[in-house]
C-alpha cells in the first residue's frame, strides 16, 4: 500500500512537471504570438509586423560554420553563419545557388530593386524566393536585421502578388552578444489553397482589363488606360474584405487606396511598366497609398485613389461619376501640394512633364491664348472639361478671364449654365456640363 501511495506521488509528480513545462511553452509561444501580430484595416496601413525573440539554445559557435555544399561563387556572398543543417533548410526551401540567379533576373521592372547594391539584390531574392515558396524559418544570407528590415520593405513596396503575405517574424542566432544568422519567417494570412482561390479571380480580372487595352500603344496611353478601367469598375469601400490587397479588386470591385494602387502596380507589371507602391498621408493627417512608376527614363506619381471622384466628393452630384485626372502622372513638387511619402525606401525625384495628362491632352494652359482654351476645350474625358495652369500666376489669371469676365462661354455652348470647380493646389479647373 505505501509502495503505491509513493509510487502515485511519484507519477503526480511527474505529471505536474510535464503540466509546468507544457505551461512554460505555451506562456513563451503566446509572448511570441503578441509580438508577431499584424493589423490592416481600412486606411490605417501597418507595414511588416517585426517581431525579434532570441532563444538561449539558439547559440552558436563559428566551430559549425560549413561552406556551401553547392561550392562557392564569385557571383553570391554570404555574410551569415551557416552550418549543415542550415544549408539543407534553404535548398528545402527552394533556395539554390541556380534559384537565387535566376530570381535576380526576373525583376527587371520592380523600382525598389533596381536601386539595391547586388548584395543586397540577393538578399531580397532570397527573401522573395522564401514568400513566393510559402516556406519559414529559412536562414538567409545576411546577419544585418536592419538591412533585412529594409529590404522587407522593398519587397512591400514591388511586390502585389505577394497579397497573402501580412507580415513576419524573425530569429537572431548569435555567437556571444553578435549576431550571426538570422531566419526568417513570413506571416501567411490564408493558406495555400485559399492563394490559389484567389489567384484565379486575379487573372479572371486582369483578362478582362487588358483585353481592352491598344496593344500597339505607347507607354503613356497604356497608363491612362489602366487608370480609367481601374477608377470606373471601382468603388471605395473601407469595410469590405481583404480591402489592402489585389484581392478586393479583383473579387468584388470594391476596395480602398491600398488596394487600388496595389492593382495599379499589378496591372502596370504585367505589360512591363515600372511601378511602386508609396506609403504616406495627406496633408490632413490620414494615412494614403499610392504609385510611383517609370515611363521611358523619367518617373511620375499616380494616384488612382483620388482619380476616383467618388472617394473625395460626399454630394451627390454628377462629379462622382466622373474621373479626376489631376494625380495621372505628376511630378513631385505637385505631389507635395498634398502628399507626403513615409516610406523608408529611397524615392526619385519626379521633375519631367512631357507624361502629364495635361500636357499630354493639350489642357495644359501656359498663357491667356484663345488658341490654348479652344484646344482645350475641343475634348471631354467621360463627361468633363479640365485644364491645369502653369503656375499661380497664370491660375489666377485665367480665373479672370473665363470665370469673371465670362469668356468661357466663348469655348463651352450651354444654354443652363456651367459648374465648375477649382483646386489651387493642383492649379486646375474643372467644368461640368
């Protein structure tokens, strides 16, 4: 009988070991949940979600350093140290010596990597590779976690595809107090069948869009093209589902600025034009996304967000329905009247016009020439008449001479009058019939 009662004690014992241990894992696994967790919602954009935990056991020594099994090449580098185990992981994980090249060559219209030392331009591949996989825990390259940091927002910034990526995690191994090796793990927000689901609805979307487009076009009219499709097959809308990706656009139309310069990006890619995502806010504090892209050898910012009339006007007027060309190709200096960039990637600075919807449609007014507002008047663009000044000195000048002193009925014919509506930050005008 006492041999059982010791031989129970001893068993509970245990148990209450067991139980602790199970306690202390799981007290550890939610402190690294909490840390790793991401938020998205409507307009208030997160980026990555950073989340460092050093485990003790994860203590290494320069003694398990092996070189790679593949053989060394003058065209990688390797700053991370790296044992055996490490390197069966990353060619698991699909990260090869022939992998990591062929990657580095497939981003020719991706801005944030063209702007990357070659260093650097493998480390992104590798972490792309990584995402694109769907894989984890991947030891990568680089000991930097600033740089991996940054390249993390690089990849935000290029890739659209990427919309079921939310975030990530990372473990720094270290050698004493330096870090030596750091892997990374994205934070998927849907599984892989879930990807594929939508992944279909994404091209069902792009067929439709680019079987309307002037194959034969330039790169300009290509823009304005996307733009339009984009802002007329679009609605705002802050409560609908996965509203920071592609996939709000592509399932139901309905999205917000995330989502519309995500698609914008996506849709510029696929016929080879250069495009980024910028992270900002407006002048009123609110946070906003929109594009930065390239035609020919000059960039220009888009905003298809505040193309979309219906976004910045609450009456219920004819002006919702129609599109607002002011932020279709801009320069920087006309960004900054209302943006302001927050993003850690470098960006150019936008200076050229010849790409300028105003320009480019013969609306943009230089002087008080009847030649100039008959050519600008000529066309409507779905339902509006818009011009763009040169300067404040000349918006105000034409305000005289078309509003004040009446001469704008020499260019529109209307019988009931013409509404119009001004903004002195963009120094255009724009009338309603």
């Amino acid at each position: 009988m006492e041999k059982s009662t010791k031989l129970l004690q001893t068993i509970a014992l245990g148990l209450l070991i067991v139980l602790s241990v199970m306690m202390i894992t799981a007290l550890i696994f939610l402190n690294v949940e909490e840390k790793m967790k991401y938020v998205g919602k409507g307009d208030e954009i997160s980026l990555f979600g950073m989340g460092e935990f050093v485990l003790s056991e994860m203590q290494v020594s320069s003694d398990d350093v092996v070189a790679n099994p593949e053989g060394e090449t003058p065209d990688l580098y390797m700053d991370a140290m790296l044992n055996a185990r490490d390197w069966e992981v990353r060619k698991q994980a699909g990260l090869t010596n022939a992998s990591i090249l062929t990657a580095m060559k497939s981003f020719p219209n991706r801005y944030a990597y063209s702007i990357l030392t070659p260093e650097q331009q493998q480390l992104y591949a590798e972490m792309y590779l990584v995402l694109a996989n769907y894989q984890s825990n991947v030891p990568l390259c680089s000991n930097s976690l600033n740089e991996i940091k940054f390249i993390a927002e690089c990849i935000y910034a290029d890739s659209p595809e990427l919309f079921y990526h939310s975030g990530y995690e990372y473990i720094s191994c270290k050698d004493g107090s330096d870090v030596v090796k750091v892997n990374f793990s994205p934070v998927y927000s849907m599984s892989q069948t879930d990807v594929s689901a939508m992944q279909g609805y994404i091209n069902n979307y792009v067929a439709n869009c680019l079987a309307g487009i002037d194959t034969d076009a330039d790169a300009y009219t290509k823009v304005k093209y996307l733009f339009e499709y984009l802002i007329i097959n679009t609605e705002y809308d802050e409560t609908v589902e996965f509203n920071q990706t592609i996939c709000s656009v592509a399932i139901s139309g309905r999205t917000v600025c995330l989502g519309y310069a995500r698609m914008m990006q996506y849709l510029l890619q696929e016929l080879d034009i250069e495009a980024a995502v910028v992270l900002g806010h407006t002048n009123d504090g609110v946070s906003h996304a929109w594009n930065l892209i390239k035609l020919g050898n000059a960039y220009y910012y888009v905003d298809p967000t505040w193309g979309d009339r219906s976004y910045r006007t609450s009456e219920d007027t004819q002006a919702q329905s129609m599109i607002n060309y002011e932020y279709l190709c801009i320069t920087s200096d006309e960004l900054a009247a209302t943006h302001t960039a927050t993003t850690i990637v470098p960006l150019p600075r936008c200076v050229f016009q010849q790409d300028n919807y105003y320009v480019r449609e013969g609306k943009y007014i230089t002087s008080i020439e009847p030649q100039q507002f008959a050519t600008a008047f000529s066309t409507s663009s779905y339902g509006i008449m818009s011009i763009k000044c040169q300067n404040r000195q000349v918006y105000d000048a034409v305000r005289k001479y078309l509003i004040d002193e009446g001469n704008l009925y020499q260019y529109i014919n209307s019988q009931d009058g013409v509404q119009y509506a001004e903004n002195p930050d963009m120094y255009t005008y724009t009338f309603f019939q």
